[in-house]
C-alpha cells in the first residue's frame, strides 16, 4: 500500500469507499438453500418436465392419430373403387364366357372360380392369425437367455 508521510508522522492511504448503497431491510435474510429445499425444487422441476414430456406425446399421438385416420379413410374409399371394378371384370368375364357356352354356365363358371380363389384367401389369412402366430418368439428367447444369464450370476 501506499505510505504518506504528513508532518513527520507516518500514515497508511484509506482505501476509496464503495459507491453508496442503501441497507437491506430489517426482515432480509440471505437466501441460502438448504439440501432439502434444493432436492424438493428438483423433484419439481423434474415433475414439471415429465408433466410437458407427457403433454407434448400427447399432441404428437394425436397428430399422428389424425393422419392415420386420414390415410384410413383413403385406404376405404380405394378400397371401394377397386372393389367396383373387380366387379365389372367379373360382369365381363361372364359375358365374354357366355358367347363360348350359355349365360347361365358362364356365370356359374366365373362364379366358382372367385369363390374357389376367396376360400383359398381366407384359409392363407386364418392360418396368419393363429395365436401361435403372434407368439413372440425372439423375445421369449432372449428372456430366457437373460434370466439364466442372472441365475448363473447369482450363483
């Protein structure tokens, strides 16, 4: 620090007072977190977080609810219109058949092989929804793998 000397005595230099500010209230008090406090802010702040990570799933499932709707609704009205003209090739069929053998005969031939072509659909698709077809297997699997896995570790 800087020394002064002032008729012959010896002085230590006052250091510049900080700019003037008032005093803090009578009932201030610092503010210091206690752990507890500081664990029940994050517990709501994490809650808080979760509660819009929620809301926000929500929006999107509902968004894409209302595309796979959209996309539903095309699927049905294709749906329609290819059924449509199934039918007109059908009515053809019959008619180009009946010049070759009797109305009658064309329908009933045309007839049985659409049917003879759905039975053998129906039975392709009643055997994809056997419950042994909705068996997952891999995850069975590797279940079984993974509680061996800890048994052995246990042991």
């Amino acid at each position: 620090m800087a020394q002064e000397f002032h008729s012959g005595t010896h002085t230590e230099e006052t250091p510049p007072s900080p700019p003037h500010t008032s005093p803090p209230p009578a009932d201030f008090e610092p503010r210091r977190e206690s752990t507890r406090g500081l664990l029940s802010q994050l517990a709501d702040e994490v809650t808080t977080l979760l509660r819009k990570e929620v809301a926000l799933a929500r929006i999107e499932v509902s968004d894409a609810l209302s595309q796979a709707k959209t996309g539903a609704t095309s699927l049905i009205a294709g749906g329609a219109v290819l059924y449509a003209g199934f039918l007109v090739l059908l009515a053809s069929a019959v008619l180009g058949l009946s010049i070759v053998v009797e109305s009658w005969l064309a329908a009933l031939i045309v007839g049985a092989i659409v049917l003879i072509i759905g039975l053998v659909m129906l039975q392709v698709g009643k055997k994809k929804l056997e419950p042994s077809e909705f068996t997952p297997e891999r995850t069975q699997s590797s279940l079984r793998k993974d509680k061996e896995m800890v048994q052995r570790r246990a042991a």
